[in-house]
C-alpha cells in the first residue's frame, strides 16, 4: 500500500475509533494525530532516499505543529491512529503494526546506544493507553493491550492486557491470568 493508501486508512481509523469524530474534514482539519502521521508518511519516503538532513528537519517542524515525535526511519503501518497525541515519542527503529492505536504521551523508545534495532515493535491493532512506555527492542504481539501508565520492557504476547510497572499480562485471550482478575483490571484499557 502506498502512502495515499495508507492515508485514506488513517482516515478510516480515525472515524470508526474515536466517537467525537464529527466526519472525514473535522479529522482532516483537527485532529493532529492524522497531521503527524500523514507528514511522517511523506518524511519517511524522503528519508529511504537517504536525503541528509532534510526528513530531520521537516520531522521537528512537524513535532513542533503537532506535539507528536516521529523519527523518519520508523515504520509505520496503515490504519493507525493516534488519539490526543500530545507527546507521543516514536523512535527511529521503531515499527508500528497496521490498525494500531496509540493514545497520548506514549513513548516507544530505546533503551541503548548501539546502531541497529533498539526500539519497539508493535503487532497488528494493538492499543496502547495514555502515558505507556514501552522501551526497547521488545515485542509486543498482535492484539495486545496496554494499560496507561504501564512500562513495557518484555516481550508481550498476542491477544494479551498488560498493565503496571514494570508490565505483566493480567488477561491473555479474554481470560484472567490470576483468578478475580478479570473485575480488577476491567477499567484499564
């Protein structure tokens, strides 16, 4: 899918999740997510070109519009959407599953300083709450959620609720992992 694809499936994740949505202009006129993500769709081709210095610039003048930090070389599905994205921090080796949702303050961020992967890898739609970290090179499987505030530093596995810091799975496909947590933790995510 190219980026125009990916756009109008932006588009059509920012409609369908978020139920202030007022229809395709009001995201397309208000909603900084769809901004950052768009930019960064645009900035990311120019960066694979290996243009120096440029999609770096055009990325902090967009982080300077929309509060939202995406490094150029991240990878980004289609279908995202970034809700209230003040502060969300994606890093450069980053890669985001197509249908994700990512609230604001995230952070998907690198725990070293040697070249290569460092950073997070989202599965398919995925969520992650308000204010999550979710640190280094680790892997969060596809239909995972994320509780707010929690800081991932594990791997995740699919169809997994993880909350606390640091994380640990609570539901794993719809279950309780300890018995009676199902009430407990119901108001995460």
């Amino acid at each position: 899918m190219g980026a125009f694809g990916a756009i109008r499936a932006d588009l059509r994740a920012a409609l369908a999740r978020d139920p202030a949505a007022r229809g395709a202009l009001d995201v397309v006129l208000s909603y900084p997510g769809f901004h950052a993500l768009i930019a960064h769709r645009f900035i990311h081709a120019l960066d694979r070109t290996r243009l120096p210095l440029l999609p770096r610039f055009l990325a902090s003048i967009t982080r300077f519009v929309t509060g939202i930090e995406i490094h150029p070389a991240a990878r980004i599905g289609s279908g995202v959407f970034i809700d209230h994205g003040m502060g969300v921090v994606i890093g450069e080796t980053a890669e985001v599953g197509e249908g994700c949702t990512i609230y604001q303050g995230v952070t998907l961020g690198g725990t070293s300083l040697v070249r290569g992967k460092r950073h997070p890898t989202l599965g398919r739609n995925v969520t992650v709450g308000v204010s999550a970290i979710v640190l280094g090179a680790v892997r969060v499987g596809d239909n995972a959620r994320i509780g707010g505030g929690s800081v991932v530093v594990r791997d995740v596995p699919a169809n997994a609720t993880v909350v606390g810091v640091p994380a640990r799975v609570v539901m794993q496909d719809g279950k309780p992992t300890e018995p009676g947590d199902a009430d407990a933790w119901s108001w995460v995510i």
